[in-house]
C-alpha cells in the first residue's frame, strides 16, 4: 500500500470511529462498523431471515432527504437510496410545493411547504446526528431539522411505540410495499419480498420485531431504488440496481451516507 492510500485509509478509519453508537428515537448517535482488515467491507447488510421481509441495514455515517435530482450510483458515499415522500404530479420541472407535506431537505436549513396530503400522520427527522419518528405531532420537529440543517419528511406511519396505528391505506389494498423501520434500535428499510396486501406487511414488520414503521412511497415507476452492498477503503464498491428507473417524475429521496 502506498503512503497516499495508507494516509487515506487512516483519515477514514478516523471519520468513522468518531461517529459513536446509534439507537432510535435520538437517544443515541448514528452507528458505523466496518472491517478494515478486509479488502472490502459490508456498506448494507441485507437480513432475508424474517418471513415476507427483505431488510437493508445501511451501516450509516448520516441519513436525509435529498430533492429535485436524484443520486445515482456514480456517488460512491451513498449506500441506500430510495424514494421517500409522495409526489403529487408528473411534472416536467422540480417544484417543492409537488411534495407530499412540509419537508426539510439536502441541509439548506430551510422547511419548504408541500401540499397537504391526509395519509401524512407521521414523519421521520435527522439532524444533530441523531434521527427520530414522529407520530400526529411533527411540526416542531420539522423547524427543529430546519435549523439544525438537517432533513426531514412526512409519510404514514404504520407503526409507533411497538404497535400498529391508524393507517388512510385500507388492509387489503394490494402492492409492492415498503417502509423505513426501527428494528432493535436500529435504523432500516424493510421491504415486502412479494406482492401482498397492506395488512400482511405490517404483520410482518411486527412479527419481525419493529417498533417504528413509516411507509415509504412505491409502485410502478416510483420505487427505482439502489444499494451498494460493500464498499473498499476508498468507498469504492458495485451497487445493485433494487428496482429500475422508469421515468424523472420522482422529486425526493430517502438517502444513506457511508460518512457524514
């Protein structure tokens, strides 16, 4: 190893040790761990253990929103990346105003206001190194991201404390589902392996142990999503394609970066 890349190597070692321990809810900061000894090192841990689940752990340096373009597998500091809040219109431009609530994106320290949408009861906020799930009352958590430069969005929440909660979304409506979860503290995106109803996800995500579940936005041409599974010490590693890009209508992304 050259003196350039051993100085590199040790800069990053460094960044992550610093980054503490993770539980949710903002009791504790985020967590990374990584192998140095190996060539290359889990960036994602994908858990295929729980019935009717596919779960992503994102060894995570920071988590945010990300609006107007989304990141693609050119960005080797990105581990996760995913459609996040509902967007309302197929629009040929970017607007803030056609994202589904008030959001808190890309650390510019601002809340933009999104239009009003009734299935909205919950949302998830990062900022200060610490991430947290709302349920009804979020608003002061949205300024609080704003002013801390942090991110944050609005979805339906599925599960709070442990339980199930009052959902728009009926049981039996059929999909491809997805949901940004707690899962024995720790910060995760589960998805349905197979096409099934509301009802019979979150009785798995249940049954899988989570304590905070908010519905991420999917179905056809909105759930183009990609991770990257294992990254070397220069952050470099293969992504995987999870679903395809089919159009530009998306607006905002649920993002997982390997080092703040």
């Amino acid at each position: 190893m050259g003196i350039d890349r051993l100085l590199h190597s040790i800069f990053l070692v460094c960044c992550f040790l610093s980054l503490g321990s993770c539980a949710g809810n903002g009791r504790n900061k985020f967590a990374l761990e990584a192998d140095f000894e190996s060539e290359m090192w889990a960036a994602v841990e994908v858990d295929t253990t729980q019935a009717g689940l596919r779960i992503y752990y994102p060894h995570l340096g920071s988590v945010g929103l990300v609006t107007g373009e989304m990141p693609d597998t050119s960005s080797f500091n990105i581990s996760f990346c995913c459609a996040a809040a509902f967007t309302g219109q197929c629009l040929n431009e970017f607007r803030h105003s056609n994202i589904a609530g008030d959001h808190v994106s890309d650390g510019m320290g601002k809340r933009y206001r999104g239009f009003r949408c009734t299935r909205n009861n919950g949302a998830f906020v990062a900022y200060n190194g610490r991430w947290k799930f709302l349920h009804k009352n979020y608003s002061a958590e949205l300024d609080s991201a704003a002013a801390y430069f942090g991110s944050g969005f609005a979805q339906e929440m599925m599960i709070h404390g442990g339980v199930e909660v009052p959902h728009t979304r009926m049981a039996s409506s059929e999909n491809l589902f997805r949901a940004l979860c707690e899962i024995d503290g720790k910060l995760c995106i589960a998805d349905a392996r197979d096409w099934g109803t509301f009802g019979e996800f979150i009785n798995n995500l249940l049954a899988a142990g989570t304590t905070e579940a908010l519905y991420l936005d999917m179905g056809a041409g909105w759930n183009h999503s990609w991770y990257r599974p294992e990254v070397n010490s220069e952050l470099i590693g293969p992504a995987v394609i999870i679903h395809p890009k089919t159009h530009d209508y998306c607006t905002n992304w649920l993002t997982f970066w390997i080092v703040n």
